[in-house]
C-alpha cells in the first residue's frame, strides 16, 4: 500500500534537475550579493553573521574534539542545553560566556585579537 502512494505521489518541479538546481542557486546567492553591496546597514549585518558563525563553528569544533556533549558543557558552564545551543549557532555570544564555555573544554589560552581599522 506504501508503494502504491509513492508512485502517485506529485514531484515538486524543484526536484530532480541537479544542473538546474545549481543554476537556480547560483542566481539567487549572486542576487543576494548584489543587494547586499546595495545596503551599506545589509552589508554590516552580513558581515557581523559571518563573524558570529565563525566563533559559534570555532567553540562546536573545541567541544567536539574534548569529546563533550552541549549538555555537558551547559552542566559546567551553569546554563542549559538550549542556551550551548545558541552559543554554538552564533546567536548568543557574549565574552564571559565564551571563556566559560572555553574554560570547560579545557582550553587554557583563550586570545582576542583586534585588527586596527585600514586607514585609507
């Protein structure tokens, strides 16, 4: 009976074209791109995801590899689960909650580094 509703079932358009599909993309990241370069407040806002990801993927690859779970980190950082959760998305990063969260993956050096501004 399963199977007979898989035959029937109706295919999304969107589905099965892998080249299509590529192009598809491709146009909508290069139209991302574009308004992006359009909104100097878009273009910041992007800029500032970027650097959350970046820190959020850095702690995820640390937790990872002391072989700790979010739910231990979360027990020795005094939060929850949840909150392992955003910090490890990007959403929630504060600077002491960082060190915390470093401290109990066993990360004994944990630097900042500013950049100076390109003076032009």
């Amino acid at each position: 009976m399963k199977n007979a509703s898989k035959k029937n079932a109706v295919v999304p358009e969107w589905v099965g074209d892998k080249k299509q599909a590529a192009k598809r993309t491709a146009a909508h990241l290069a139209e991302i791109r574009a308004r992006r370069q359009a909104s100097p407040a878009l273009m910041r806002q992007h800029e500032e995801f970027e650097r959350n990801y970046d820190l959020a993927m850095q702690l995820h690859r640390l937790r990872r590899r002391c072989h700790k779970t979010q739910a231990e980190i979360a027990v020795l950082i005094g939060v929850t689960q949840s909150a392992v959760a955003r910090i490890e998305s990007g959403r929630a990063l504060r600077l002491d909650t960082i060190y915390r969260y470093a401290a109990a993956c066993g990360c004994a050096d944990l630097r900042l580094r500013l950049d100076s501004p390109r003076i032009a």
